[in-house]
C-alpha cells in the first residue's frame, strides 16, 4: 500500500539559518514538526519572537494561532521545557486562553502547549500557583470552545494532577466536577 503525504517533510535547518531568515509563524509550526528543527529553531531564539508576538496588539488572530501552536511544538521537546516556563510563555498562554479576540484554535493550541508544559515535573505546581488550572477549567465549560481545546485542557488538568502537592488546590477548585 502506498501512502501520499500532504505536505513534504519539512526541511532541516541549521541554528545559523534561522537567525539569517525572518520566518512567519506557521512557517515556524510547520517546521517544529520534526524533532530534529525543535533545538535549532530553539537555539536560534525563535521562542522569544513567537512569546512576544502573543501579546502583540498589532499580531492578528491567526498569528497568535500560529505562534501558539508553534510554542506547543516547542514543547514538546524536554530539553526547551524549564527554558520555556522561565521565559514565561505560560502567563501568555493563559491569557490567550481568555482573549476575546482569540480564535477557537488559538485556545485550542494554547492549551495543548500548556499540557506539554506540565508535562514537567518542575512545572506542574508553579503552573498550578499561577492558576493555570482555572483557566483551563474555563476552557472546558466554553461552549464555543473546539472539542481538540477541550482534550487538550482536560490533558494538561490531568498532567498537572500527578504531582500530589497540586491534588488539594485543584479540588478546592472543581476539578473534579
């Protein structure tokens, strides 16, 4: 059986590439697919353009889609995970979980890069302390929300619920109703 691909597989690129190269976000989606681009791209700083550009008032809604599912690609990654949560990328993930202006997969890209976050152990109580848990939470009880933007934020609850110091806090909260 033969199988066609959609798209080809995205080109290899070295760290002195992308910091030669201005590259769009979904540029930057398409590329963090494959494992090996996530260092390069990692090294070449191209996380602090995307974190920057979900809080830019001048990014349009697509952009920041972009730039969310980017990140959550980014993630995915172990080694980018602590650089990632020191950089902050997760108090603009959350607010992108509740910007009004925010597309459905936008919300959807935020939460599963939020999962990927609290895929950490180091992460999982300073994310529960930052409320990402009532955020996601929200998500869940969003009627417009995507069905993928609530498996995501039912993941990324799940995630952080392994750590035991969090179980209190997100029962206090309602994660179990």
């Amino acid at each position: 059986k033969v199988t066609q691909r959609l798209l080809p597989a995205p080109p290899r690129l070295t760290t002195d590439q992308l910091r030669a190269t201005p590259i769009s976000p979904m540029t930057i989606v398409y590329l963090s697919i494959d494992p090996a681009n996530r260092q390069p791209l990692f090294a070449a700083g191209v996380h602090t353009r995307l974190i920057a550009l979900l809080v830019d008032p001048q990014a349009t809604p697509g952009a920041k889609e972009s730039a969310a599912g980017a990140l959550g690609n980014l993630a995915v990654d172990a080694a980018n995970l602590q650089p990632l949560f020191a950089a902050g990328v997760h108090t603009r993930l959350m607010a992108l979980l509740v910007d009004p202006q925010a597309t459905p997969g936008a919300k959807e890209s935020a939460a599963g890069a939020l999962g990927n976050l609290a895929v950490d152990a180091a992460n999982r109580q300073p994310l529960v302390a930052a409320g990402v848990h009532t955020r996601l939470m929200a998500l869940l009880d969003d009627p417009q929300a995507t069905h993928g933007a609530k498996e995501h934020a039912a993941g990324a609850l799940r995630n952080l619920s392994i750590a035991a110091a969090n179980l209190q806090p997100l029962v206090a909260a309602g994660v179990h109703t």
